[in-house]
C-alpha cells in the first residue's frame, strides 16, 4: 500500500535526523522548551499520475500536555512521552498550519522514496523558517501565542496558567467559538456530583453525563482564581455553584 512504502522510507530518513516516525504518520521531537509534531497523510491520483501530500504542522510548549493532563485528571499515572504528545486521546493538539503539495507520481517504488524524502525536506524547511521568524518577531514560542491569541487562545490561555496569570487566561477561553474533541461520560453517584455536573453545563443523556474537556479546562481556571485545590472530585463532575460565585 502507497502508506506503508511511504512511511518505510519516511521512518529511515527520520531515524537519520534524529526524529521519531510512527506509523499513523506523525513525525516528532522534543526541541525544548518546544515540541514539533508533522502529522502527513498522501493521496493517489493513479489517472493524472499524482500523489498529493496533506500536511499538518504542530508546535507547543512541551509542558502544554502535562498541564491538561493535570486538569482533566490530576491524579492520573500516565506518563506523558513523545509518543503520547505526539497522537493520543490527551495530547494537546496545537496545529499552526495546513497546507497540500503535489507530486508527479508512476507508482514505483522510486516514487514513493523520492516524494518521502521531498516530503521530509520540505517539513524541516517549513520548521526551520517558522522557529527562525518566531525567535525574530517574538523571541520564543509563548510569545508568538501570546501576540497571537485571537487566532490561537487556547496555546495563549495554556502560557497564561503556566504564569499563573488566571484572569488573562480566562480571558484567551472566552474567545473559543467551541469545545474541544475529547470528552468523557460519567455517571454521578451522589447527589452532588450531579449538582457540580449540571453547574458545569455537562450535557445530560438521561442515564449519564457527557463532561467536555474544556469545560474540564474552564473550571481548572476558575478554581485557581478563586484560590480552590484542584481534586479529582472537581476535574471528574465540575465545581459546584456556590464555587464559582
């Protein structure tokens, strides 16, 4: 298959850069205090002899999947590796850019491990001249987040907690237009665990609650400016409404 002779080549060109390749197609590495993720995916046009190459560029502060682990379950075991802030269910998703680039392509396998290594170059290219105008225009990638938290408040509302600086991270949340793609369903036990998860707008299902992340996230903030210790009783069901007020 097209993805799998892509990936083989794409895992022997990592491995000579010193960056980590997995089979979902993200190519990794820790740069501290930053961490860089290219999630590509190819599409094969046999008739027009084309392979399109799909590619979503990642960058965070390195501390920004440890940080939501801790919101969401601040009494989790998980260990936050590469291979976790790179694909999994908790990983913060911090996509900077988008873009498609189209290839000649016969099929054969020189083909394939030429578009790989066009492929690669391209990426340490994009990374290079992206960290290059960060460190220029902002000094460092917290900044960049922080100038530009119109176009991504969550990384600014993440810099912000790491500063402790509550109010100007709940204001970076208050520009999100939606939740996040991760939730949980959760059957409250007591009477008020359901208080505390119809105070955190959990969407009722009858028989459970479906408890968002960034509602998870929202209440984290609110706890911290109202001076609360963040419990596994408030991550998993949400603060209670005299909590908040």
């Amino acid at each position: 298959m097209a993805k799998d002779k892509i990936y083989q080549t794409m895992k022997e060109i990592a491995k000579s850069k010193g960056v980590k390749a997995s089979p979902q197609h993200d190519l990794y590495k820790m740069c501290p205090p930053c961490f860089i993720n290219a999630f590509y995916c190819d599409f094969v046009d046999k008739k027009a002899k084309k392979m399109k190459m799909q590619i979503h560029y990642e960058a965070k502060c390195s501390y920004f999947d440890d940080l939501k682990l801790y919101m969401v379950e601040p009494d989790s075991t998980v260990k936050i590796t590469d291979r976790v802030r790179s694909n999994s269910v908790i990983q913060f998703k911090s996509i900077i850019h988008k873009e498609d680039i189209e290839f000649d392509f016969d099929g054969s396998d020189e083909s394939y491990a030429d578009i790989a290594e066009k492929t690669f170059e391209h990426i340490e290219k994009w990374y290079k001249d992206f960290f290059d105008d960060v460190k220029c225009r902002y000094g460092d990638l917290e900044q960049f987040f922080i100038s530009n938290q119109d176009e991504y408040p969550l990384q600014a509302a993440f810099v912000y907690v790491n500063q402790e600086k509550y109010d100007l991270a709940e204001s970076c949340l208050d520009k999100l237009t939606s939740k996040l793609n991760s939730s949980r369903l959760i059957n409250p036990e007591t009477n008020e665990q359901e208080m505390r998860l119809k105070a955190s707008n959990a969407e009722d299902w009858g028989n459970c609650y479906q408890r968002d992340d960034m509602d998870c996230i929202r209440d984290y903030v609110t706890a911290k400016k109202k001076g609360l210790e963040w419990t596994p009783e408030r991550a998993r069901y949400g603060l209670l409404k005299e909590e908040r007020d």
